[in-house]
C-alpha cells in the first residue's frame, strides 16, 4: 500500500478512535450528573443547580415542587438538601471528566487511547 495512504487510513482510525472515546466519557458524566431525589431524577447541571439556589434565596426552602428531568412534578422537602446532593454530584462529575479528558487529550496513538 502507498506510504501516503497508509498514513491517511491511520491518522483516520486515530480520529474515529479518538471521537469514540470523547462520546463515552461524555456519556459516562451524564450518568454521574444524574440525582435521585424522592422518587424523581433531576441532571446535576448548572441550570438545575441555579435553579435550586434561587428557590432558596427567595425564602420557599420547604415544601414545593420541581418538574425533574423525566418531566414528572416532585414534592421537595428540603431545598438545601436537594442543592447539596445537586453540587456534589456536579463536582465529582466535572473532576472525573477533566481528568479522562487530561488523558485522553495527551494520547497520540490508538493504543495510547483504549490503554487509559
């Protein structure tokens, strides 16, 4: 086979490896971001969390209702409790996705890239 073409079929394998990787770890930190909370499921992302923080800051902390990601109506008890559970699975979700990004982001080779 032709050198030049050799060296386009890899570069090509390279990049639809690469690509591939990049969709998993994206998938792998929507599952992180997902938040139980009294029998709904809301995505730990900042539009929830802000959302959260203003019910909070207008005073309704107790009793009141959130459309979760499934778009069911679900009573919350606690709004704190709910933002707490929201940061901390954002947070863990984003240092796990910067990091198998860092990783990813540094491999040059197909080998290198299914390894980490």
């Amino acid at each position: 086979m032709d050198e030049r073409l050799e060296k386009a079929l890899e570069f090509s394998n390279y990049t639809l490896t690469l690509n591939n990787q990049k969709q998993n770890i994206k998938n792998r930190v929507a599952q992180l971001q997902l938040v139980h909370y009294n029998g709904g499921v809301f995505v730990a992302n900042q539009e929830t969390i802000s959302f959260v923080k203003t019910m909070i800051d207008l005073d309704k902390t107790v009793d009141g209702v959130i459309i979760d990601s499934k778009d069911n109506p679900i009573r919350v008890k606690d709004y704190k409790d709910l933002l707490e559970k929201l940061v901390d699975a954002y947070v863990s979700a984003s240092q796990e996705y910067a990091v198998e990004y860092d990783k990813l982001r540094k491999s040059r080779s197909i080998k290198s890239i299914m390894d980490w």
